[in-house]
C-alpha cells in the first residue's frame, strides 16, 4: 500500500466514523477539533485503525499527534514497521 492509498483509505475511515465532510480534512488541518474528538472518540478511532490496517496503537503513539498529517505519518510509520 502506497502513502496515497493509506492517505485514501484513513480518510474514507474518518468519514464514515466520524460523520465528518471529506472537505474538511486537510494534512494541516487540527485531527481533534476538525473530528471533535474526546477521549472515547478516540478509543474508537484506534480500534477503527487497528482494524482497519492490522496495526497496533497505544496511547504514547499519539504524543505530539496534532495534524491529519501527523496521524497519516503514524500509521504509515506503523506499516513500515510491521513489514
């Protein structure tokens, strides 16, 4: 899976669980405020992705993690790793 497949994929991902407007996701954009996150959207945005790409997540993963694309650089660090 290329970077532009998984960029595809999470963002279909939060569209569907988050009920969000795929316009409104942008690499800059802030992940928290732009999905309206609290701590249980979170459990379910992880369980979403670890189903989704077979990948584990915990919470240290998601220090520093403020922008789509800091989420996008995670998961595809995640992928590499797991390869």
């Amino acid at each position: 899976m290329n970077t532009e497949e998984i960029l595809e994929k999470i963002n279909e991902i939060l569209v569907d669980e988050f009920e969000v407007d795929a316009e409104v996701i942008s690499p800059e954009s802030n992940l928290k405020d732009t999905l309206g996150l609290d701590s249980l959207d979170y459990v379910d945005l992880v369980v979403t992705i670890e189903a989704n790409f077979g990948v584990k997540l915990s919470e240290p993963d998601f220090v520093g993690i403020a922008t789509f694309q800091d989420f996008y650089n995670l998961i595809e660090r995640k992928l590499e790793s797991k390869n």
